[in-house]
C-alpha cells in the first residue's frame, strides 16, 4: 500500500513530467510553424541571384520567374515547393534547401500574393 505522501508526490511528479512535455511540444511546434521573415532572409541568400524575390516582375536577363509569377500559381505550397527544391531544380542544383526552409521561403512567396 503507497500511503498519502508518495501518492502526492507521484502526482506532483507527473504533473512537472506534463508541464515539462508541453514545453518540449510548444518548442517543436514553434520551430516548425513556417515563417516567411526567415523565408525572406534564406530567398535574399539563396534565390535572388537567379531570381527577383521582392515581388515585382522578372528582371531583365534573367530566365528565373519571379517570385510574384509563381505566387500567382494557383496550384503553389509549400509541398510543392518542397518537392520542386528537392528533385526539380536543376539551375540551382537539388537538394540544396530542406523541407523546412522550402516553407519558410513558401510563406514568404505566399506573402506576396496580398500585395
Ligand atoms: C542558379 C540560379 C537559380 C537559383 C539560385 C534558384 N533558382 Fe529557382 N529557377 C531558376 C531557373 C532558371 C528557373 C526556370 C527553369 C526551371 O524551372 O527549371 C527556376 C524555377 C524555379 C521555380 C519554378 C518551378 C516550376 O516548375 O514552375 C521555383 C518555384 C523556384 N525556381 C524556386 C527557387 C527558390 C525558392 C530558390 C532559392 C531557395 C531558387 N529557386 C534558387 C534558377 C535558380
């Protein structure tokens, strides 16, 4: 038989165990929640070069659609841009982004739909 005292400090145990689980889940929940700031800051480094990120029209001279054009596909998400990073981006290379860049930069271009 477990008598009163162990009983309560069990329950306050699993209670610290709860709140300290919630924290953890909270934290990973944040890390991945896509965020198109840091999108932004990861096209600047990694896309602009080919590509004019900043919402206006293609640039003279460049092959690369720009960010409004393909913003403007209905069909775009951040899977898909996923996808397209990871297998069908030959200019850049594939593979080069991760999954949880690829939609960082998907709310950014995203992002410019509003304007
Ligand atoms: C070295 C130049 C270069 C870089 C760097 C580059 N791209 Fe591209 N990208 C291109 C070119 C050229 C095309 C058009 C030809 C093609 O689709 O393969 C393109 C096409 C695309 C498309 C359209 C694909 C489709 O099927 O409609 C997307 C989306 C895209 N790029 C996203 C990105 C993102 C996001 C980055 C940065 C993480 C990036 N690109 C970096 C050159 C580049």
């Amino acid at each position: 038989m477990l008598d009163q005292a162990t009983i309560i400090a069990r329950e306050a145990l699993l209670s610290k165990a709860t709140m300290v689980a919630a924290a953890i889940l909270a934290l990973c929940d944040f890390a991945s929640a896509q965020d198109a700031g840091r999108g932004r800051a990861i096209a600047q480094q990694r896309c602009a070069m080919c590509h004019n990120i900043d919402g206006g029209p293609r640039g003279r001279g460049r092959s690369a659609p720009a960010f409004s054009e393909i913003a403007r596909q209905q069909s775009f998400n951040a899977n898909q841009l996923a996808v397209t990073l990871a297998y069908n981006h030959i200019p850049m290379g594939n593979g080069r982004v991760t999954a949880g860049e690829a939609g960082d930069v998907a709310a950014y271009i995203v992002s410019l739909r509003r304007r």
